[in-house]
C-alpha cells in the first residue's frame, strides 16, 4: 500500500488531487481511497488530504500518519507546516517551489539524503496555462514522476471527467508540463 | 464481504467506480426507484441529496423532490408519502436527526418503509461537524431497523437492501442506514455498482402497497394507504383501552426484521458476489479467539488489520462487527463471542450517566450463560477523534492484561482521549 498525504490550503484543491489521482488508480485496476481531514472550513487555511493506493483491498479507516510521500500545493506552508512530519524514512517531498534546492532544503528543514525531494514550478506553469494560480493538477503530474502511482492515461480521463471541455484540455496540459518539469534535487 | 461463488451478476457486468459514501447513497436511492426525497442539508450527508438533486436536474430520475425548511419537516414529509404508498428517502445527521426524533416514532409506528440515511456526527454543544454514533443511539428505541456499514462498497450494497427489508411485509418497519460521518461520507473508494436495472429487478419494480385492507367506518373495504378518494386515518386516538395491544404487532415486526436482514445478505450475495457475514453479524478469527473486540462502522477494518497483525505475532484475537444494531442480534452475538476470555467492547456514543450503548446490549445478551467473558467497554472516537492503528493496539495490549490478570479493574474506558 502506498499513502500519500496532501498539503494545501482551503480553497486550492488539495482535496480534488486526492480524488483525482485515486480515480486514476482506480481506473489503472488498483484499490484506492481518498479523504480530507476538515478542519474549521475556511479559505486559505492549510488543510490535509489523504490517498492509499494498493493492489489489496483497503479495510483500514484511519488517518494516515506514517505517508510514503507527501506533496506540498503551495510552496507558503513550509513556513508554517511541518510537511516532514511522518513521513517514512527515504520518502518522498514533492513541492510547488521555483528556487534553488539549497534554498529548498532550508525551507523545508531536512538534510540531504533523509529523504528525495523533488521540486516543481507549479504556479508558474499553471499561471501560464490556466491563467490561474491553481496548482492542483500541476502536482499530481509531479507526484507521477517521482512515483509511478497512475496511468497518465487514466489521469487524464479522471480529470477530464471531473473538468469538461476547455478546463478539463488545459488541466490535462499541465498535467504533462509538470511531469516534464519535474526534478529530483 | 467474502467470495467464492460465481454471483448471477458476475463483477465484470457490474459498474467499477470511485465515489464517496455519500455518493455511494445517492447512487443506491437513484437505483432503488426512489419516489419521494425530502430533506434538509446538514453536513456530512449533505452531498448524499446534492448528488440526488442532480440526478433530479438532470432528469434521470422521476422523484419528487421536497426541500423542506428543517428535518422535522423532512421526515413529515416522507412520513405522508410512504402513507401514500411512495417509496420515501431522505437523510441526516446530528442535530437534523435529533430534530426528527418525534417523527421517528411515528414513521415506525405506523408501519411505514421509510429509508433514512444516516451520516453519523457528533451532537452539540459544542459544534462538532465530525463522526461519531450519538445521534444514532437517540433513536436505538425507536422501532427502526439500524444498520451499521464499514465500508463505501457497503454503504450502495445496504441502502439498496434497506429497501427490500423495509418493505418485507412481514416487516413493514422503517430502516436507518448508519455511514460514519467523514471517515466513509467523504472518502472516495473504489466500489462496484449494479446495472440500474437489476436492481429494479431486485427490489421488485417501484413500491407496491402490500395489499392489506381495512373496513372503514362506513363498512367498506379500502387499501391501507392514504387516498383522497378513500380516506383513512393514521394513528388515531388509542388510549389505554388498546395502545399496549397495538404495540404487539410492531414489537413482533422488529423481531422479524432480523431475519429478514439475514435473507436479503444472501440473497444479495447470490446476485452480487457480496455479503456482510451472516447479515446481523460480520466475525473475524472468532472461533479459536481468547480475546474479541466487538465494533460498528468504520473502525472495524482498522481493528481487523491490527487484530491480522497480532494474530501473525501469535495472539488469538478476533473480531466481532455488529451490523444491525436494531434489532439487537443478542443470540448470534451471544454464540460469536462466549468462548473468549475477554471482550472489548467498542462504542462510539457514552449514555452518559451509563456505559456505551453496545456494552448494555452485550452484557444483556451475555447475562443467561453459565460462563461468560469478562467485559470491558471502550468509548471512543468522540466528535471524530481519529482511530489509528497504534490506538487499537494499545487497547488490545490492555485486553491481554485483563485476560492474564483475570479481573477487570475499569469496565469503562476512554479510549484516545487526553490525560
């Protein structure tokens, strides 16, 4: 079983990643599940979400504590959010961050080995393909190069069930440039 | 859910998809040929009529739809329609369920398949959005048939056999289906559905009024259902002269409805490959077990894949899964459960001033016996407080103790709660 723990804020659709990438895995034949830890609902506020993906099926209905990866929507949280927190040893920390990996494993408080991290421009990107500072998408797409969880095949499918017509086009789109621009630092 | 025989619906003719619990509701009423739906928004059930809206917008459905001003009104207005022989729905949680509770007494009392789901949430003061099973145990003595799911597969499976065990005529009673709030409202799993129409088939097409007649006070007879054009009474004026006999019928129904529950898992697991246990109870490692954890909804897989781990690590544990609360399965409880040394008992309600809820039901079912395990009762998970393994764990850890010092010190149990 593979866990992953979702780190945006109210309103940035980390929630809808959960979802998104579960589907496609599910669509891929896996078992999934998805969920969010709702705290007091507000905009802006850093919220969690939760994927299992696994080839067995999920009996267990707790939080997840102990993730094999997380991925951070808004690059802001590391100030305030111990994204580490947890996470297995030689996990995975995938970031919407666009500076230098010094300055990335500063921000994120680890050291060099501890764990991968891997970093993306995702609001760049998404504000050049969406127009809007969206990243959700963007982030499953990084999430799929560090770990093959999905089909980028049947995460296009999900995302274009859940955003028809031109959005959905566009979020597919991201979806790639990010993979592509994703890199292990 | 267990395997094995090839199911009359074989799972690649059955529909994969991912949805939430609630979702997984709305799917299950939309199939069931739903007639009426009213209700009132409360989170978490709130997507289970959002979802069902839809469904209504986007015309698939041919369901009346009442948004109703409260919850009070919500279960009225299904009341009047199963009256009238509509097959009802509607669904809540929290303080929608409290507000409803008047009602609750009489949808059951006057005998009418209604089919509520239940997002299970907390109860204030103070506001808590999130899961635990208080509101469900403010109607336990209300005449309804409760089922509790573990899972989101479940959930689609139990509100479509909710129907079908509603309108058994030989039960003819109202049926609650209990989803955890959150933990299965809101997690997406992956799950199968039936092709639309083979649940159509299942429940037997819409609603049919059971034929039962009644001499109205002009002498004629007339089918037991509200009809403008031959008017009824419902529940009319009963005081001591024949209140207490009236109750003999519904008590006997209740009764019944275990059964029936029992019958509607198998007869579910022929089309669908899918049963929950034997319907009323759903055990694991039970036989050889010295010790058995007993639990509803959601938290039994986690108690099970910790109890997997202690059994490959040499200690016999088992675990017991109770799915329909009301009627209390005391019997089939009572067999899974005696040969332990010691029974954790899980609730996630405290009558407060009392013990959990499930604690009194299984130490009544335990009381006739000879010999019986020792209990001890652990409330947890209030206002959604989270379950994780290493909880479950320390609580079983705790149970050994119990079993190697053969007494129990504390039979009441606050489990993850700060000291």
């Amino acid at each position: 079983m593979f866990e992953v723990r979702w780190h945006g804020r109210g309103g940035q659709g980390a929630w809808t990643a959960a979802n998104l990438l579960a589907t496609a895995a599910m669509l891929d034949g896996k078992h999934v599940q998805s969920f969010p830890a709702f705290g007091p609902e507000r905009a802006g506020a850093p919220v969690l979400a939760f994927t299992r993906i696994s080839d067995e099926p999920i009996e267990i209905h707790s939080m997840v504590y102990e993730p094999d990866a997380v991925v951070v929507l808004d690059p802001t949280l590391l100030a305030t959010v111990n994204v580490v927190e947890g996470l297995k040893k030689g996990g995975s920390i995938i970031v919407n961050f666009d500076g230098g990996a010094e300055e990335l494993y500063e921000a994120l408080g680890v050291g060099k080995g501890e764990y991968r991290v891997f970093a993306v421009p995702a609001t760049k990107l998404a504000l050049e393909i969406l127009k809007r500072p969206i990243t959700n998408t963007a982030m499953i797409g990084a999430l799929l190069k560090a770990h093959p969880l999905a089909s980028m095949e049947n995460l296009e499918r999900a995302v274009k069930a859940r955003f028809p017509g031109k959005v959905g086009e566009a979020n597919a789109e991201l979806i790639r440039k990010a993979y592509e621009s994703t890199r292990e630092v | 859910m267990s395997g094995g025989k090839v199911p009359k619906i074989p799972l690649e003719k059955q529909v994969r998809m991912a949805v939430n619990g609630d979702e997984a509701v709305a799917y299950a009423a939309k199939h069931s040929l739903v007639d009426v739906v009213a209700a009132y928004p409360i989170t978490p059930q709130t997507i289970i009529v959002e979802k069902f809206s839809e469904f209504v917008a986007d015309g698939e459905v041919h369901t009346e739809f009442v948004p109703v001003e409260s919850e009070h009104s919500a279960m009225s207005a299904v009341v009047g329609a199963a009256a009238a022989g509509a097959r009802a729905f509607t669904a809540t949680a929290s303080q929608g369920l409290a507000l409803m509770w008047e009602i609750l007494y009489i949808a059951s009392s006057l005998r009418l398949p209604i089919v509520l789901a239940v997002a299970n949430r907390a109860l204030s003061a103070p506001i808590n959005i999130h899961c635990d099973h208080s509101d469900a145990m403010g109607m336990r003595d209300a005449s309804w048939v409760q089922l509790f799911v573990e899972n989101t597969q479940e959930a689609y499976d139990t509100t479509i056999q909710a129907f079908k065990i509603a309108e058994d005529p030989e039960v003819l009673l109202p049926v609650a289906v209990n989803l955890d709030g959150f933990v299965l409202s809101h997690t997406l799993e992956d799950i199968y559905m039936l092709p639309e129409e083979e649940v159509h088939k299942f429940l037997g097409g819409y609603r049919k009024v059971t034929g039962k007649t009644y001499v109205d006070y002009l002498g004629k007879e007339v089918e037991v259902k509200l009809d403008p054009a031959n008017p009824l009474s419902f529940g009319p004026l009963d005081l001591y002269d024949y209140y207490f006999e009236h109750k003999v019928p519904q008590i006997k129904a209740l009764e019944k409805a275990k059964e029936v529950v029992k019958r509607v898992n198998e007869e579910w697991y022929e089309l669908t490959g899918r049963r929950y246990g034997d319907g009323v109870i759903d055990a694991w490692g039970v036989e050889d077990a010295d010790i058995i954890v007993t639990v509803l909804g959601s938290t039994a897989g986690t108690v099970r894949h910790v109890a997997r781990q202690l059994r490959k690590e040499g200690v016999k544990v088992g675990v017991l899964r109770i799915r329909l609360y009301r009627p209390f399965p005391f019997e089939e409880v009572a067999n899974a459960i005696k040969g332990a040394k010691v029974v954790g008992v899980m609730d996630r309600a405290l009558s407060f001033g009392s013990f959990g809820p499930s604690y009194l039901d299984i130490s009544a079912a335990l009381y006739g016996l000879k010999e019986r395990p020792l209990l001890v009762n652990y409330v947890y998970g209030l206002g959604g407080r989270d379950v994780p393994p290493s909880l479950v764990r320390r609580m079983f850890e705790e149970l050994i103790k119990v079993k190697e010092e053969g007494e129990v010190k504390e039979p009441l149990k606050l489990l993850g709660v700060r000291e």
